[in-house]
C-alpha cells in the first residue's frame, strides 16, 4: 500500500506532492555513505572533520534567502486564498527544539524562561537513550504548558541504515514516547523515511524541512504548511536551523531568518523554528535568538501555538474540508 500524502488546496497530484515524491519523501544510505558514518567519522579528529564539511558545504548551492524560489513560482497558481486559520490569524508560530548533550539539556530552563518573557510555549525533542534525563527539568518543562517529543533512539546517525535497525528501535521509541507522553517526533539529523515513521505511536512527525541544502540528506518538502503523511501529520521546519545560520554560514545577524518568517507569514505558511539549547548557550547566539523572538512579536495576527496543537487542529481541518 502506498503512503497515503495529502496537501492542502487541492487534490494529491497538486505541485506540493509531486515535489514530495521526487525529493523528500525519504533518504537512502549508499554503502560509502554507510562505510563513511561507520568506520571513518569515528575516527577523524574533530578538526579535520570540521574541515571536509566546511569543503562539502562550499560547494552547495543555495537560495541565499532560503526560498524554493523555482517551487514557489509554479505555486503561485494554486490557491491559498482559501486557506483559513483558527480564529482568523494569518499564520502560526511554532517553535521547536532538538536537545542534543547534556550541557544542552541542563540549559533548557534559561531559554524557556526567555520564551515565556516573549509569551510563547515550544516544544523540546530528548533524546531517550543518550544522556541523563532530569526529570525535574521535564516537570518543569511539562509543568509550564511546554511540550516534549522525541528526538531519535540514541542519536547515533544509524537509525535509518536499514529497516531492521529502524524496526529494532521502535519499541524503545515508543516506550519513551509514552513515559513523557509525547505525541512528536523528529529524527536526528533530520533523517527521514515517511513510510517507516508509520510504526511509531506519533501525532505529528517534524522531520522534514521546506528547503535547507545543508542536510546530510538534503531534499526538502516544498511545503511551508502541515501535510498529511499516513496516520501523522507531518510539519516540516521552516527557518533554517541555528547551526546552519551561525556555524555553517557563519551569519553574524539574523537578516535571513527574518526574511524568510516574512515570506512565510504572507503566504500564511507555518513559521517553524528548530533551535537547539546546545548552541545557544554558546556565543551571543541566546541573544540573536531573543531578537528572533522579539521579530516574530512583531507579526500581526499570528496564531502561537505548540506542535501537537496545530497538528491536532490540521487533522480536524483537513476532515472537515474532505
Ligand atoms: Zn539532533
């Protein structure tokens, strides 16, 4: 049976979907791919590591504002007008956050405490098998009408090798999924397979992305909305994510990220950060990231809400127009 896809606006064979097919349905390890994460990143010193990224990246080309430029061209002839949010809002604001070390995680407060001064909630992926999960930071997390997902098994980059590491992680997965009562999901290093995601007990998946070349796998959705992918709903990320604005491209303000929520905000898209407390306590990156806050305030008529809120709510919406 094939994975059931649904976008919005019009019917599955609209522009949204074949691009999915053609580029972010899922990714593929090639043997190198696989010899490389196995037997040669584990042993390159970091510095030398940094160093063939750095030459990897150079040769990406990108969409200096990260926008599907080409896409959304043919996007323009379908309809969005049509499209509607709760209680009139324009567009939504989500933000989310994958907690990679344990120094990320015992950060988790101070950028919470932020959110909250600018009034929002967010949510924050764990990672169940890596590192000590404090649980009064989860109660503080959950306590305050914040929300945790999911971030992988163990974050070992092995998840998607083969179906049957897939497959003999699942259980695990879902168990954690259930001892901190998530209904979210987002793969490590954004590494995806919509048809695999299927086995575990998720609301929403956030794995995807519209458009960031900078991915090991890169791809992309296309789609700044939610879609339907099987039983989940799927909401890709939209910004570009921290490290990619402040290691990879080594941006010293955050003129792309507000361009883009700009861009998505008119096209009533679905502006969604991926941040991660690990990187922002390093730097003056909590301060470019309180900026980012602070810009969004500034967008009228935006709906603030959690990822398992505007996955619940597109579930309702897309059964009520079909
Ligand atoms: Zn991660």
């Amino acid at each position: 049976m094939p994975l059931n896809i649904k976008f919005p606006f019009s019917d599955n064979k609209n522009i949204l979907y074949k691009y999915l097919l053609e580029n972010g349905f899922d990714n593929h390890f090639s043997t190198k791919q696989k010899l490389y994460y196995s037997f040669v990143r584990p042993i390159l010193p970091v510095s030398l590591r940094k160093k063939l990224q750095e030459k990897i990246n150079s040769n990406i080309k990108w969409e200096t504002n990260f926008i599907n430029s080409e896409l959304i061209n043919e996007l323009k002839n379908e309809i969005i007008e049509l499209f509607k949010y709760i209680d009139g809002k324009k567009c939504s604001i989500v933000l989310t956050h994958d907690v990679e070390a344990t120094s990320g995680f015992n950060f988790i407060p101070k950028v919470l405490e932020l959110e909250e001064r600018y009034g929002f909630k967010s949510s924050w992926n764990i990672v169940p098998y890596k590192y000590k999960i404090d649980e009064g930071i989860i109660k503080l997390i959950l306590n305050s009408g914040h929300e945790i997902g999911i971030h992988g098994y163990n974050h070992d980059g092995k998840l998607y090798y083969s179906e049957k590491i897939f497959n003999q992680r699942v259980t695990f997965i879902n168990e954690a999924l259930k001892k901190y009562a998530a209904v979210g999901f987002r793969s490590p290093m954004v590494h995806r397979n919509l048809e695999w995601l299927q086995k575990l007990n998720i609301e929403y998946d956030a794995s995807c992305f519209d458009y960031d070349p900078f991915q090991p796998f890169p791809g992309g959705t296309g789609s700044i909305w939610p879609f339907i992918a099987g039983k989940f709903v799927e909401l890709p990320y939209t910004l570009p994510q921290d490290h990619t604005m402040f290691y990879v491209l080594k941006q010293k303000d955050i003129s792309i990220w507000k361009n883009k929520a700009d861009w998505v905000a008119k096209n009533k898209g679905v502006i969604l950060t991926l941040t991660h407390p690990d990187y922002l306590r390093e730097r003056n990156h909590l301060e470019l990231y309180e900026e980012l806050l602070e810009y969004l305030k500034t967008l009228e008529n935006a709906w603030y809400c959690l990822p398992k809120e505007l996955a619940e709510w597109w579930k309702g919406k897309y059964n009520y127009y079909c």
